[in-house]
C-alpha cells in the first residue's frame, strides 16, 4: 500500500513523503490515527502542501540550528503548573506547555513535535528534555517545574 505521510513517523519517514508499508499497518494504524493519507495521483498538490507547512515550521540550515540550540541550552525553563501537597502533579506537563515556556523564555518558536520527554514529568523540580532542531543537531534544556 503506498500512502502520503502527514505526520514524522519514526522509522518511516516525514511528512510529506510517499512510503510504501503492508496494507494492515497503514489501513490499521496510520491511516486511522491521521500519520498518512493514501497515495494517489491527484496527490501531488498534497504532497507539496505538506511540505511546504514543514519548510515553514522547520530550522532554516544546521548554522542557524547552532545558534538556536546555544541559545536554548543558555537559559533554564520554569514551567507553571498546578500542584498538590506533596509535589505532585494534577497531571503530566505537555510537550505543548513546554513549548510556549520555551517559547516564552528563549523568544525561539519550538515545535511541540519535536520535544522529547524520556519520562512523563509528573512532579516539582528540574528535569532535562531534548529538542531535535535539525538533522544531528539537538539542545538539551533544563526544565523547572514549579508550582502555579
């Protein structure tokens, strides 16, 4: 089955790219949960679309990434979130919330997709996150959470 990516999907490929998988994975699994469109020949002003959302969103060249990973990595990130008695969280903090704290922080838009939590952060305190910002070339940032 050939099927037009929407979405990265780890071992298979970007956005925007026409792979070729066994029909039950892509019938039961990408296509369901919106990682993939099936291909056709009309789809060429989809692929195009795709890819020209993820030039838009994308670091520009690996210079640039430098810049932009020495810039994250310089700061510390607090993230504000509700809390109970003992620390712990209502909750895990999102990729989405620590993308706007980055955001706020570092002036830099992150894309939440492209945050990586090893383990979902569910209490007070610091922990490290990585950010892939390009091919090769990702920041690891200090993360604050802190009570609201």
């Amino acid at each position: 089955m050939k099927l037009i990516l929407t979405q990265e999907v780890d071992g298979l490929g970007a956005p925007g790219d026409v792979v070729e998988v066994k029909d039950g994975y892509g019938r039961n699994y990408l296509i369901p949960r919106n990682l993939g469109i099936k291909w056709t020949r009309g789809g060429e002003k989809t692929i195009e679309s795709i890819k020209s959302a993820r030039a838009a969103r994308a670091v520009r060249d690996e210079g640039h990434a430098q810049e932009v990973k020495t810039k994250l990595e310089a700061n510390a990130v607090n993230v504000k979130v509700r809390a109970g008695a003992g620390g712990r969280l209502f909750g895990a903090v999102t990729t989405a919330e620590i993308a706007d704290a980055i955001s706020a922080t570092s002036g830099e838009s992150v894309d939440r997709r492209t945050i990586v939590v090893a383990n979902p952060i569910k209490t007070l305190g610091a922990h490290d996150v990585s950010v892939k910002l390009h091919e090769g070339v990702s920041a690891s940032v200090s993360l604050n959470v802190v009570p609201a």
